[in-house]
C-alpha cells in the first residue's frame, strides 16, 4: 500500500507528545494507521466500518473489551 499525501496527528498531541503518537490517513474505503516516529514504516489498513466502530468503542470505554 502507497503512503497517502495527507497525515493527521491527534489533537491530543499536544507538545512533547508530538512524536509519540499514531497518525491516520483517509484511503477510499479504508483508514491507514501509522507511527507518528517512523513515518517511513509500515502501516495498518483498515475497513472505515471497523474503524469507526474501534473509535466509538474508545469514546464509550468499551474498546477491546
């Protein structure tokens, strides 16, 4: 899978977190994830419905769970 043009960081990465966070990028279909200190590496793909419902377990405190 190619590196997609456009990164975002959490807007939880504040100052002297800024390199230890994951980054995401919106593909067609899909959300790449990567390591926000190997930017170069490798990276996770996701389908956006899995995605989103992991986010939204994260928001309920029910992810992993």
């Amino acid at each position: 899978m190619g590196t997609p043009e456009i990164w975002w960081k959490s807007s939880y990465s504040g100052p002297g977190d800024g390199d230890s966070c994951v980054e995401i990028a919106l593909r067609p279909a899909r959300v790449a994830i990567r390591d926000s200190k190997v930017p170069d590496g490798d990276t996770l793909s996701f389908p956006d419905s899995t995605f989103a419902a992991f986010v939204a377990g994260l928001k309920q405190g029910t992810a992993g769970a």
